[in-house]
C-alpha cells in the first residue's frame, strides 16, 4: 500500500512539474488607427464667428487711424 501511495504521489509530482514548466505562445495584437486630418483642421462655428468679427474690427481700426494719422 505504501508503495501505491508512494508511486502516486511521484506520478502526480512529476505530472505538475511538466506542465507547469510549459511556454505559453503570447500574442501580440497591434491596432493602428488612422485619425482623419480634416477633422483637426476643420474650425468650430465660434471659431469662424469670431474671426470674422475680429477682420471687421481691425478694418474699423484701421479706417480710424487713418483718419487720425500719423503722428511720427
């Protein structure tokens, strides 16, 4: 009965240490997304809004110094 015993436990230690010593294949995925250039190029209707408001002030502005003049 011993000797079962004893020869169990050998077969189930010897069992473990094979599989454990295995190499597991990793793998690895590599996603590559392309970010679309329009998007960041593209302005908001804030961004236009105000751009515009800002060339009709600075033509106001400039129509003011010249009538103003120089004074160098």
């Amino acid at each position: 009965m011993k000797k079962v015993i004893f020869a169990l436990a050998i077969l189930a230690f010897s069992t473990f240490s094979l599989v454990s010593c295995r190499e597991t294949k990793e793998k690895t995925i590599v996603i590559e997304k392309e970010v679309k250039e329009e998007a960041k190029e593209e302005k908001g209707i804030l961004e236009r809004a105000g751009e515009k408001a800002d060339k009709e002030v600075n033509e106001e502005i400039d129509k003011k110094i010249e009538e103003i003049g120089d004074d160098n």
